[in-house]
C-alpha cells in the first residue's frame, strides 16, 4: 500500500524539531532519515509498527535534558527506550513521536562493595551489571530471560523480575537510588546509596511507571555476595495441575527455593529438539534451585524431594555436579527462542496466587481448545508469575486477532483469581484497554492524576498504559486548557 504524502506543515515540523535536536547533539546522535527509523518501529512485540518522527541518542544526563527541553517546547511526544526487548509495546513509536534511546548511555559509574551497590547508566544491560562485579565475588540478582540484551532503564520501566525473583524480588527490591529527567528537563536525584530513602516512596512510584513520569538515566542497584553454591533438581510430573500443586506445596512448606521455574509438554518438546538438555517425556516439568552451604543444600533439597515424591513424579534429578546442573537449566534458559524458531507467538505475563495453579493451568488449557490456538507454558512458578505463549501464524487472516483475544481471556482469568494482568513485562499497548479490567474508574482516575504531576501536557511515552479513550480525553483537556 503507497503511504500518504506529508503535508507541507508536517515536513516543515518535523525538519524545524529534526534541526533543533541536531544542534543539541553531536552528529551522529539524532536519526531522521525514514529508512533508517524504521529501525525502531517496534519493540519486541512485533506484531505492531509505526516509524518514529526520528531517534536521539544521547550520551549524558544533560544531553537527555536538552533534548527534552526541545520537545517540551515543540510539544512532541518523546518515547523512552532501552534496548527494545519490551514484548508488551512499552517502546513502540507514534508517528509524531521522538525516541529517545538510551543504548549510549552504558557506562559504570561507581562501586562500593562495602556498601553493596553500584551505580550504572541505564543503557547498560542487565547481565554486564553483574559482569561488571562477578570477578569480586558479587552479582545483581534480577535475571529476565532478556538478561543478555534487555537494558536497566527498561527494567526499572517495566519492574522486571526473572527465574530467581522468588528468593531475591523483582527490580523495585533491588533498586536504591534514580537519577531522572523530568519531560520539561529538569534533572531529580531520588533515593541513593542507602537503604531507605528519606519521605515519601518516590522510587516505589517509578519503578514499573513504564516511561510515563520521566527518564531515568541513572540507577543505584544493590549487589549481593555471590552464594557459596547453588544446585538444581529436575521433577517431571504426568499432567499439569499435578506440578502446580507441588508448586503449591513447597511453598507452603516455608521453603524458599532462589527458584522454581515450570515448563508444561509442548515447550519440552520444542526445547528438547532445540537443546538436547535430556528433558524427560512428561506433560509438566518443574526446575527447583536452591543454594547456600552444601548442608543447606543437602536440607532444602531433601525437604523438596520429599513433597515431589508425594505427587508421583514421572522423574526426580537431583544434579550432582556443575554440568548436570547447567544441562537442567539449558532447555529452560532456551525455551522462548527455541518457541520462536518454530512459531509466532506472544508472551503474557499475567500474575496469579500460587494455590491457584492447578486451576489456572487447567482452565489455559481448556481455552486453547475453545480459540483453537495452541498454548506453550513455560514461566515463574515460585512467584505465580504466568507466562502463557499463545501460538499463531502472523501470515493467516485473523490469527493474530484471535490470539489477541484468547490472551485477553487468559489475563481476565488471572485477575479473576486474585491475580493482576502484568508481572514483569508492563501493560505498554499490549494490556491498555484490559486495564478497567482490574481497575476501577476511581482507580484510574488516580493513576491518571499522577502523570499530570510529573508530565502535565501528557508527553512522555503517548498511547500507553491508560485506555486509549481515556488518554485522548486527557489530552483533549490539556490541549482545550492551554
């Protein structure tokens, strides 16, 4: 299909804004030629495109304000990106919209293992944090399944957890301090090298605000001592409900594994093929890690196989040295590029009580048959933290249609068991119009109320997160009052 041509007006605007921001920048940071844009159309969730007015690249704190500074002036909404892995649509562009990618800003700024912390820029990646510290005997414990490639800022954005999130939570439970630039430039310090920062839970707020009040451009994170050793058992169950209530039973138990990670038959299968990790025949596999000192180990360990060995497994693997260990954990580490190589799909990531695992299991599958789309599990057993991939052929007429619906049944589903539509991966656009799902329009109202504080013309990070009919109001209302 031939595009429309710009106007007049839009070529003048977008060359005025284009020309600013070059002035601001070095030469090589601000990207408007469309070929090139096109670029940064999506984020993970591909299923959705639309090239951006252009992309800025800045290297500083001060350069994100500038820029900011310009497009609060002109009035164009600025979409704040990491590394792009969002598969929620966190990063997807407007047309009339700035990305601002912060892939530049990468460095380490300062570590304190007396204090346990470090403090980088965003850009960097999740894993390289760790790689930063890990000859010195430290590591950061967040690990999304992203961790190669996925960036702090994004992390913080969307409060992404990871298989390890159980014994060491999420992003908010190990992020101290934030260096944030607000839409009209203004640079804020929250929280620091300490604990608990003074007054109100400012950092609480950010975490998980997914690009709607600021960019955050630097991070203090808190670092551990890495663990004196850590070992995982492999249980193989005949049917899926069955593993959820061994889920369910370890953690009544009091026991607190550093990870329980579930893969249902269709997952191993395709994993299998992809890895050779040597996964049992089996409808439910459950991955449990826990570490300490060996007699630590040794403790947990026996507690947990005694509660599996109560549901009848199909197979129990203690490992029994590093590579039987790395083997368990190489189909699971594997899994969603190994789903990818043989099919579309998309990635919820709804949460749910843990006792409500048989059912919740059961009912996925009971609404795959109804949409006739087939359902991979594969996700964060410990902590409820759900991640159904909902399998389609993007080429087919009404696939992604279809999946999209059956995603909306399943995250009502986990709402409806006392559960919530996001875990780790944000509500971006992917989510937007079930938020009235979990949330009230009083509710809403708030979390609106909020955004006018921090981004009072409704700049940052447009057609996210709020219902779209909500947010155009919001803007009607701002535009009406100026």
């Amino acid at each position: 299909m031939e595009m429309p041509t710009p106007s007049p007006d839009i070529i003048a605007r977008k060359s005025r804004i284009v020309a600013r921001l070059s002035d601001a920048l070095p030469a090589d940071a601000v990207i408007s030629h469309e070929a090139e844009t096109r670029a940064y159309e999506c984020d993970g969730l591909t299923a959705y495109t639309c090239p951006p007015l252009c992309v800025v690249l800045p290297s500083t704190t001060q350069e994100v304000s500038d820029v900011l500074k310009i497009c609060h002036a002109e009035g164009v909404p600025v979409v704040p990106r990491g590394s792009g892995t969002s598969l929620a649509g966190g990063a997807l562009p407007t047309a009339d919209s700035v990305i601002l990618g912060v892939a530049r800003m990468n460095d380490v700024l300062d570590v304190s293992y007396e204090d346990r912390v470090i403090r980088v820029q965003t850009g960097r990646t999740n894993l390289s944090v760790t790689g930063a510290i890990e000859d010195d005997g430290f590591f950061y414990a967040p690990d999304p399944s992203s961790q190669l490639a996925c960036a702090i800022a994004g992390n913080i954005a969307m409060n992404s957890g990871g298989a390890h999130c159980l014994k060491y939570g999420v992003t908010t439970n190990n992020l101290l301090g934030v260096k944030m630039v607000l839409m009209d430039g203004t640079i804020v310090d929250i929280g620091g090298a300490h604990m608990d920062a003074a007054g109100y839970d400012w950092l609480g707020l950010i975490c998980g605000s997914e690009g709607q009040l600021g960019v955050v451009t630097e991070a203090t994170l808190r670092i551990l001592p890495k663990p004196e050793g850590a070992r995982p058992v492999l249980i193989g169950y005949r049917s899926a409900e069955v593993a959820g209530a061994c889920v369910s039973d370890i953690i009544k138990a009091g026991v607190l594994p550093v990870a329980i990670e579930y893969m249902d038959k269709k997952v191993i299968e395709v994993v299998e093929d992809h890895a050779k990790a040597g996964y049992p025949d089996c409808e439910a596999l459950l991955i449990v890690e826990v570490e300490g000192s060996p007699a630590e180990i040794d403790e947990q360990l026996g507690i947990i196989k005694q509660i599996a060995r109560r549901h009848d497994p199909v197979e129990l693997r203690e490992a029994g040295d590093a590579d039987e260990a790395a083997r368990i954990w190489l189909g699971r580490k594997s899994a969603f590029g190994a789903m990818g190589q043989i099919n579309d799909y998309m990635c919820l990531d709804g949460t749910i009580p843990v006792s409500e695992l048989p059912f919740v299991l059961k009912r996925i599958g009971e609404l795959s048959k109804e949409y006739g789309l087939g359902v991979g599990n594969v996700f964060h057993a410990g902590d409820g933290n759900m991640h159904p991939l909902i399998l389609f052929d993007a080429n087919k007429p009404g696939d992604l249609e279809t999946c999209e619906a059956l995603g909306a049944e399943i995250l009502k589903l986990c709402v409806e068991v006392g559960g919530c539509l996001t875990g780790e991966h944000g509500v971006g656009i992917e989510k937007r119009d079930l938020m009235n799902v979990q949330f009230t329009p009083e509710d809403m109202e708030a979390q609106m109320r909020v955004k006018d504080v921090f981004d009072p013309a409704w700049l940052l990070n447009p057609a996210k997160v709020f219902p779209l009919d909500a947010s155009a109001a919001r803007r009607a209302a701002i535009e009406t009052a100026a």
